[in-house]
C-alpha cells in the first residue's frame, strides 16, 4: 500500500478526513489523482485534469478500508472557461 494510500485518512485541526476513491473518468487521470482526503460530509469533487475540470459525486460509504472511505463515481467534464 502506497504512503498516499496509508496517508488519506488523517485529522485537521477540527475535522476528521476520509479517504476519497475516485472511480471512472478519463483513463489518462493519473492514479495519484484518483485518491485524495476530504471531509466526510463532502458530495462533490471536481479535479483540474488536461486543460477541463473532471467532476465526481458521491455515491458509497464504505469499501475495503471499511467506513473512513468515500467512493465517488465521474459523471462529467467541463472545459477551463477562458
């Protein structure tokens, strides 16, 4: 397991993060993307990705490293406005 990985659940001054799982999207998000620590209350991410914004929802609580991971699937892209 990677220190990325191990690393994605950890505490901020007041808060609690979780690990989030980014699943679907573009094949060349580089996997250090795809794992990242947000706040467990968080629906929606959105990851600057080739020149557009990649956006994943939430969707499960829960996954192999038990409830402290999010899973949030793509749904879509949207361009940089100029």
């Amino acid at each position: 397991m990677s220190d990325t990985v191990k690393d994605a659940t950890k505490q901020t001054a007041n808060e609690t993060l979780v690990r989030a799982i980014l699943v679907g999207g573009p094949s060349s998000l580089p996997e250090m993307h795809r794992i990242q620590s947000v706040s467990p209350l968080k629906d929606k991410i959105k990851v600057v990705h080739q020149g557009g914004y990649e956006h994943f929802e939430r969707r499960s609580c829960g996954g192999d490293h038990g409830p402290e991971e999010i899973h949030f699937h793509w749904t879509m892209r949207t361009k940089v406005a100029e």
